[in-house]
C-alpha cells in the first residue's frame, strides 16, 4: 500500500497553482463556468486487492462513496477509477472544495480542487434592449465566494479559453482588467447561445 498514488483524470478545467507553497503540490483549482456541470474522474494507481473505499467530499462532507469503480488489474498492480458529477454550477459553489479520498486499512490519502466560478453580466443600452438590434457588452467575473486569483496565471488562462470557446471568439477579442473578462456580441447571436443563456446572467 506504501506505493499508492492518487492523481485526477485528463479535465483541462482542473489547472496547478502557479507557484505552490510546499505541502500543497496535491492542489488544484477547478475553472468554472455558472450553469455548467463537470465530470471529475479520480484514479487510484498501484493498490491492491481487496480495494480500499473512495470517497467524495465538497467543504470537508461526505457527498458520496464508491459504489461500482471501474478497477483494472496490470502485472499484479490495481488501479482504481471512480467518478463524481457535480450538476449545475453555481455561483455560491465559489470557493466550495471537492475531494477524493482512498481509504485502505490504516492507509489513507486524497487529491483536492477548490473550486473557481465565474459569472456572467450583460452590459447593454435602452436601445438595444428595446430593438434586439446591435452589440452588448458580455462581462465575466469571478464569483464573489470565490478567491481572489490575480497572479494565477493558469487559472486566467483557462478561463479566457473557455469565454472564447463559448462564444466563439478569438481569444484577443477578450478584454482583461483584472479578474474581469468582457467582450461584445451581437445581441442576436447572446439569445441564441445555449451555454450563455444556462449561465443565468445579470442585467
């Protein structure tokens, strides 16, 4: 059991602190997006059998425990898979912590994602609304639950990846000040955008 390794599946929303204090390598910061829902995968490498338990937990609670891991066995080696889906994102998950923990006997160890979401306000003039005609200014901001992240490199960086992706824009259209991302739709293209509608954005 000494050899045991815990790691989370390939999630490019899941991203390193850019310079970590030592004794907090095991931590990541989850990227997130108001209204979406994200699947996180756990791996537990070179156990044994019989397997230990995993468990879930958001804010150090218990949300969840293994019940069908997907368990492969290499050269005499066990590694565990276990999944955890957290549904509709929030904007009072900011902050929130996910961990997975393996309990074997008296051996247990975790992996850990503090999360980071972002949400979604709608900057637009009288005429606009009025018209559906014309730009709006999209602003997106971290949540107020959630750390502040200036100097976080990795963490701006994901973030400006997915705006741009959602909005289908390059990623020099995005402004940045700060922990703030906006840029300017047309207001047509906004009303027939799915993923930005499920954020629930402010007027």
């Amino acid at each position: 059991v000494v050899c045991v390794q815990m790691d989370w599946g390939d999630n490019p929303d899941l991203v390193k602190e850019s310079d970590p204090i030592q004794g907090r390598e095991r931590y990541m910061r989850l990227v997130l997006l108001a209204g979406e829902s994200i699947d996180l995968e756990c791996q537990v490498l070179f156990t044994s059998q019989p397997i230990g338990q995993i468990l879930w937990k958001t804010d150090d609670k218990i949300k969840g425990q293994s019940e069908n891991p997907i368990v492969d066995t290499k050269n005499g080696d066990v590694f565990v898979e276990e999944h955890f889906k957290i549904n509709n994102i929030t904007e009072e998950m900011g902050a929130s912590t996910v961990a997975c923990v393996y309990e074997k006997g008296n051996y247990r160890d975790w992996i850990e994602a503090e999360l980071h979401v972002h949400t979604l306000t709608i900057e637009a003039t009288k005429d606009v609304c009025v018209t559906n005609i014309g730009e709006i200014c999209l602003v997106f901001k971290e949540a107020d639950g959630s750390r502040f992240t200036t100097g976080s490199a990795l963490v701006h960086r994901r973030i400006q990846i997915k705006i741009a992706e959602m909005t289908n824009v390059e990623s020099e259209d995005i402004t940045v000040d700060q922990t703030e991302y906006s840029l300017s739709l047309l207001i047509a293209k906004v009303k027939n955008n799915d993923k930005i509608l499920a954020m629930k954005p402010k007027y």
